[in-house]
C-alpha cells in the first residue's frame, strides 16, 4: 500500500477525479485518490490501467510537490497528448 499525503482531502480527490476537463490529470486523481483510500498499487493498477512503476512514479510525485504535477506534463515539451478523452467511469 502506497502513502498519500494529505495535500487534498480523500473527497476532494474525488471530486477533482470526476470534474476534471483535463483527461489525464482526471485519471491521475482517480489513481491518487484510489490509493488515498487505502486500496494496493496492484489494485489501482488494475482499474486504472496504469503499471505499477509509474503508480509508484506518480504517487511520489504528489507526495512531495502536491496535486498542481498532476496531468499531462508533456505538454509544454513538445510531445504528443496520450489522454485525449476520459475513458473510465468512477
């Protein structure tokens, strides 16, 4: 089981998870918010699809700078968007 910091709420995650417009930062608070709730990185992995190194990769992440690294990263360097539309329900 992964450690969350509580930088948002278990609900506040959920709600951001939910509303977010942003496909990849929606997922990315789905995965975080999952594991807030105590769920395993082999849990989360299957339901989001998500290896479990980059849960781990993701999870540390927010642990140390917060919800504002969540989403797609990529899009300031030039690479191609990989989340272009949600593709899951919660």
């Amino acid at each position: 089981m992964a450690h969350i910091a509580e930088h948002l709420s278990v609900e506040e995650l959920g709600r951001r998870a939910r509303t977010s417009e942003d496909a990849c930062a929606a997922r990315h608070y789905q995965a975080i918010w999952l594991l807030a709730q105590g769920q395993t990185v082999a849990e989360v992995a299957a339901v989001t699809g998500f290896v479990s190194r980059w849960l781990e990769q993701l999870a540390r992440r927010y642990n140390q700078f917060g919800p504002d690294v969540l989403g797609d990263r990529r899009r300031r360097n030039g690479a191609s968007q990989m989340c272009s539309r949600k593709t899951w329900l919660v």
